[in-house]
C-alpha cells in the first residue's frame, strides 16, 4: 500500500478513474450552459459571437470568449454541437484539470523552496500531486460545460508565477548567495509571464485579475516602505501590459461590433439595453447569502412568477415590509417583467432595511455568504439532496444521501484546515517564504470578499483558491520541523 502512495503514476490514475466516473455517470448541466454552447454554435455556424434574442442572432458581450471558443474548437472538431459534442467536451476539459495539478504540483515545490532551497522535495510533490488529483470538488467540474475546469488551471498556471514574482521582490531587499550555475530570480522573468497568464484566465473568468492585484498589494508591502518604488511599478507595469494583451483582441470585437469600450463581460450579465434591476439585487442583499435562496427569486426574475410565501422569513422586518412585497410581487407576475417602477420599488425597500441594520446588510450577511461559498458541502452537481439536517429523519429517509453530503463537507473542511496550517507552517519555518503566503492569503481573501458582494453567491467561485489551498496543504504534510533561524535572511 505504501509503495502505490509514493507512485505518482498511481495517482495520476486514481485521479483520471475520479474524472471519468464523474463524466460518464454524473454528467450536469447548468443555466450558464445553454448560453456557452449557444453562442459557440453561433460562433461556429454563423462566424458572430451571439445568442438568439427574440427569434434573432444578436451579438452580446454578456460571458468572456474564452470557453465559447473552445467548445466551437470542440465542435469543429467532431463535427457535432452541444449535447452531441459532450463527451469530447468533457475529456478535453479533463486533460485541462490534469494540466493544472501539474502547475498545483510545481506551486507547491515552489512554495518550499521558498521555506528551505536544501529541503527534500519529493515527499511535498508527491502529496500535492495526490491531493490535487483526487480532490473531488475541483475534478467534478470536468463534468458539465462550465468554465471551471479552464478557470482553476489557469489560475494555478498563474499562481505560479505570481508568487515568482513576489518571491523575486523579496530577494531586491534580501539577495541571496547564488552558486554561479544557478538561475538568477528576477522579477522580469516572473511578471510577464504572471500577466499573460491572468490575462488569458480573465478570458475565461472577468474576475481573475483579483489574482493579479493581489500581487500587487503583497510586492507594494515589500517594496514600497523599504523605498524600492521604481522596481514595485516596473512589476506592476509589465505584468499589468501583459495581462491586457490577451484582452485586446476581444476589447476591439466589443468596440466594432456593439460600439462600446469594454474589455470584460458587463458585471450584471445583461444584454444591451436591457433593464439593469439595481433596486431588487440591493434589496436581495438584505436578506439573501445561501444558494438555495437564488431559485426562490432572482434566478425566477423575467422568466417565471414569485412567491412571497416561498421567500424566508428574514427577508422581511415587519408584517407592514411583507405586504410591501407582496404588492410588488402581484404586479410583477402579471406579465413576468419587472418594471423600472417595481424595481424602484425594490430600491426603497432595500434603503430603508439597511438604514434599519446596517451592520446585517455590510457585515453579518457578507460573512454568512463567505461561510456558505467555503464551508457547502459542494454537491449540486451530484444526484443527491444535499440535507444533513435533521440527523434522525435524513437517517431515516436516505441515509445515502446524508452520508455523501456529510462526507463531502468534512473533505471540504479537510481541504481548507490543511491550507491554514500549511500557512502557519510556512510563516514559522522561514521568513523568506512569508511573502508567499501573503500573497497567497492575501488572494484568498480578495476573492471571498468580492464573492461576497455578489448577489447571487455560488460555492463553485472558490474553487479558484483551491490550488492555493493544496498547495500550501501539501507543505502542512511534508512532516519538516519549523526552522527559522538560518533562514533569516541578513540584515
């Protein structure tokens, strides 16, 4: 048993059995789905990047390019569309997901070198090689045309270089002897590739620059109170050049073609000229932070009826606030079209609760949502519930049920309780490699915190900080001793 653990070739089938049984018995599909492959069939059979609005093909910006054109590579590729290309679809997106545990792999010998250039590597390698191919929060998205698979390679890709470049910066305040064979770390040699990386991430996912800026923040730490601002801004400039590169081409289609300057997908998902609903969204936030909230209204908004009997009790303060709603509600259903007065409507709503409970709506909401985006046990794409409570009747009713849900909650603790102490364990071992987690940290938070401010939260966004967090994992389980004092770097 022992010596299938220390195969990483054992693993890589492991991981590759893991994938395809997600494929070929728990193939998913999501809304977003529909939109991917209608607009790379579009892409592919009509040469315009574009949905059907209203019986017509209409150009739209709504989602980034980047997966619509591998699923109309895919599509060329076999010579079928959508539900007949989807086996090919998913084993593409399976070799996508291998790719990116390799760079998980080549983050986390990374991340110890940083802690110790003599520490034995093999050990780390292996368990982050392990951990990344049998993770099953990362490796179900191989499943269902979504952008996932592309969004957490790509990131990890980038990880890669972006604590290159953190870690370069280090060495402009700490330089470090070098053997004349070494390779010098310069942060030119990090910064472009860091930025071409984001960018062509951001192809796939508009947020991803929040890796980048990360970056930003944690080398500005480093060099900008140690008085080394010119090198700060030559980081930012060629990685922020490189991360718009990529962008161009798709920056010039939306001038052109929809005659707007625009080099991500509009952050509301709307089409041009159609209603942006800012009341209802702020007033969801008031009460709104678990998934399962959004398919009671604003996944229903413009396509079907709403309920306010369906809607939770926190989402009203008062028996006065709920026939409010209610009133709102029964002239929306009418035509299933909120109007800008309905949506008016919604706006004063939403004021008048915060300025009720302001600390609900800035505060105590966003933490709930980060707590549900990290801590779900992550099965909507798995033919199960997903209830654990009330333990006795869950037991009762399909205890199958409750046991994969529970199961995967506590892998999903697990994964995260690993990446914290992983952290500590970097932190403490050397301060050479704080820089690193730092940023890595730094990045996770970020991310959850814009993640936060959506209105509609979905786990499946956090998925991007697990190669961070199996990365830093790994070195929690590499068995090293804390070992600081010949890794102070001098002065």
């Amino acid at each position: 048993m022992k010596r299938i653990f220390l195969s990483s070739f054992a693993a890589l089938v492991a991981g590759l059995c893991l994938r395809l049984l997600f494929v070929l018995k728990f193939p998913a599909s999501s809304g977003d789905t529909v939109l991917y492959e209608q607009m790379a069939t579009n892409w592919l059979k009509h040469g315009v990047y574009a949905m059907e609005v209203n019986g017509a093909i209409q150009p739209v910006d709504l989602r980034m390019p980047g997966y619509p054109a591998y699923l109309a590579l895919m599509y060329w590729l076999s010579g079928k569309t959508e539900d007949a290309a989807h086996l090919l679809v998913m084993l593409g997106q399976v070799a996508v997901d291998v790719l990116g545990c390799i760079f998980i792999v080549w983050l986390a010998g990374l991340l110890l070198v940083l802690g110790d250039r003599h520490a034995r590597q093999g050990p780390v390698l292996r368990t982050a090689w392990w951990l990344a191919m049998l993770c099953p929060f990362t490796a179900n998205y191989t499943a269902v045309a979504l952008t996932e698979s592309f969004a957490i390679a790509l990131t990890a890709i980038a990880l890669v270089f972006v604590v290159g470049f953190s870690a370069s910066a280090d060495e402009l305040i700490f330089p470090k002897p070098r053997k004349p064979w070494e390779w010098e770390n310069n942060y030119r040699h990090w910064a472009i590739p860091a930025g071409l990386a984001v960018g062509v991430a951001t192809l796939f996912r508009p947020e991803s620059p929040l890796l980048l800026i990360a970056g930003w923040l944690a080398t500005g730490w480093q060099l900008l109170w140690r008085r080394r601002a010119g090198d700060w801004l030559r980081i930012v400039a060629y990685s922020g050049i490189a991360c718009i590169v990529p962008l161009i081409p798709w920056a010039v289609r939306n001038f052109v073609t929809l005659h707007e300057v625009q080099f991500l997908a509009p952050k509301n998902s709307n089409l041009p000229g159609e209603l942006v609903p800012y009341g209802f969204m702020a007033w969801e936030k008031t009460w709104l932070f678990r998934m399962k909230d959004c398919y009671l209204a604003p996944w229903k908004l413009n396509s079907e009826s709403i309920d306010v009997d369906t809607l939770p009790a926190r989402a009203f303060d008062s028996p006065e606030e709920k026939r409010r709603v209610a009133e709102i509600l029964e002239q929306y259903n009418n035509d299933l079209t909120l109007t800008a007065e309905e949506d008016a409507a919604f706006g004063q709503l939403a004021r008048e609760r915060t300025a009720r409970h302001p600390l609900r709506t800035y505060l105590w909401l966003p933490l709930l949502r980060a707590a549900i985006l990290w801590f779900t046990p992550r099965i909507e794409l798995l033919p199960v519930a997903g209830h654990v409570f009330p333990l006795a009747q869950m037991r009762e009713d399909d205890p199958v049920d409750q046991e994969v849900t529970s199961g995967l909650f506590v892998l999903n603790v697990v994964y995260v309780v690993l990446g914290i102490w992983g952290a500590i364990k970097l932190w403490k071992w050397s301060v050479a490699a704080r820089s690193a987690v730092s940023l890595l940290l730094l990045y996770i938070v970020v991310r959850t915190a814009f993640l936060t401010s959506l209105e509609t939260p979905e786990p499946r966004y956090v998925l991007e900080c697990f190669p961070a967090l199996i990365a830093l994992g790994a070195v929690a389980l590499s068995g090293r001793k804390y070992k600081t004092a010949d890794t102070m770097p001098p002065g």
